[in-house]
C-alpha cells in the first residue's frame, strides 16, 4: 500500500527543509505553511536585540524557542557579536528545545560544543526536556535571555498557547537564583493562501494525507483560512500532546502523537500506511 501523502505545515524556511528530508525518506510531502514569519516590527525591538547581540557576555546563557529565532538573531547583515571563533571561546550557552533548532544555530555559525539541548531519546523536545539538561548551569544571579517570536494577531489570541513552555521555563530559571529577559526577534502571522493553496487544502482534508502539525497556532491558522471546512476525515500526525488536542477541536477526525524527530514522524506515517 502507498504511503500518504504529508501536508507538512511548518513555517516555509522550516517546510522546505522537512519536505527534501521526508521525500529523501521515500515519503510524499508538500509544504503548505501555516504560520507566516517575519522580522519583529515592534518599536524599540531592534534596539532591544542589537543590545543583546552586543553583549552575549552578559548571559549565562541564551536560550532561543525555535529555529526562527536563532535565524533572526543571527543575521548576518547586522549581527554585531562574535564570529565563530569568538562564540567558541565565550561562556555563553546556546540553549535548543530541540534538533532543529539545533541545527538552526550550527548553520548561523554556533559550534555545534556551545549548544545544550533535550537528550536525543527525550520524550519530547520542549522547555521541559531542556530544562533536565541546563538546570545545572544556573546559579543565583545568572541571567538567561529567552529570544522568542510573538503573535502578529492584534488580539494576541495565540499567545498564551504558544508561550506556555516558555513562561514555565522562565519560572524554573527564576526559582534557581536567575534572572530571566526576552527579546522578540520575529512575528507569527497567519498565511494568505493562493487558490491552489486552498484547492490543496480541501483536497487534503478528504484524501488520507497526513496533516503534519507542530503548533497549535497553525491549526488555529487552518480553520480561520477554511472557516466551512469539515476536518472528519482528515488525518493529523501532531508533534505535542497540545497541538493534537487542538488538532481535536478544530475537528480531525484522526489524530496520533509522535515527536518531531524525523525518524519518529517516518515510522509513524509508515505505520499507518
């Protein structure tokens, strides 16, 4: 039997990188992104983070949510802090909730020694998996910048879903003597689909495809884009116990768990098939 086609949902940069790796795999993907990111536009946020790029000494560590963040921060065009050479031979911590965040550091020219990540067989890669593996680095008046992304929603109706893991973090922090600031480094948007982007979409919520999810957020996004839109048949492969109970309520009418590794999400959908 063929394996499903994957609709992979993830930020574009993100997507195409998840889609040559599921199709190197032997697996049918398309990206569909269901968050749109760009810079921050805030007042004062580019001031905040050329500050925090000047002076990573200031940190114990800098701990960054996603890929995006780390690739916002580190923009070559106006980075002012340490090359290469010069991260290697700082204190600082790079912080990762997970692989491909990871990965988004090394390829902004973190070595791969200065980053601190969840275990590899971690149940899950989030602020939790992390927390079991830097706890031990912080001590009474450390700071940890936590660099972050923000809802572009006016209402901010998607911030408190996507900043939960966050806030606890911060919380563990302050609890072991530290001191904790954030900067905003990019903006989360809903994406305006073109018609074949819409004719995919129907398409894709009636024929099997399997509907990777890694934010609540983009599920969110999906049901605002297709507000008619019966989700019953559908299929959803969601990445966190939260994203698949949001997948739930939007109306998938099958929704299975498994972590965002690929080798997990492979042998998920393979699986199924």
């Amino acid at each position: 039997m063929p394996s499903p086609r994957v609709i992979v949902t993830r930020p574009a940069r993100e997507a195409a990188h998840w889609v040559e790796q599921l199709q190197a795999c032997g697996l049918p993907a398309v990206a569909l992104p269901l968050i749109a990111i760009g810079p921050c536009t805030a007042p004062g946020a580019q001031e905040a983070l050329d500050r925090a790029r000047a002076q990573p000494d200031r940190y114990r560590a800098l701990m960054f949510v996603s890929g995006n963040a780390a690739a916002y921060f580190y923009q070559p065009e106006r980075l002012l802090a340490l090359n290469s050479q010069a991260q290697a031979a700082t204190k600082t911590r790079a912080w990762a909730p997970g692989p491909g965040t990871a990965r988004a550091l090394e390829l902004a020219g973190v070595p791969h020694a200065c980053i601190d990540g969840p275990a590899l067989d971690a149940p899950q890669f989030d602020s939790e998996a992390l927390w079991q593996q830097v706890g031990p680095q912080v001590r009474p008046g450390d700071r940890v910048l936590i660099v972050r992304g923000r809802s572009a929603t006016p209402e901010g109706v998607h911030e408190n879903t996507q900043g939960t893991g966050r806030d606890w973090l911060a919380r563990q922090i302050e609890a072991a003597g530290g001191q904790v600031e954030f900067v905003v480094v990019y903006e989360r948007g809903a994406p305006r689909f073109s018609a074949d982007e819409v004719a995919l979409a129907q398409q894709a919520a009636q024929d099997g495809s399997v509907w990777l999810l890694s934010s609540s957020e983009a599920v969110a996004h999906l049901a605002e884009a297709l507000p008619t839109q019966h989700w019953g048949a559908a299929h959803a492969l969601a990445t966190h116990p939260r994203i698949a109970e949001a997948a739930r309520r939007a109306g998938f009418g099958l929704v299975r768990e498994c972590r965002p590794a690929l080798e997990d999400v492979v042998a998920s959908i393979e699986s199924a098939a």
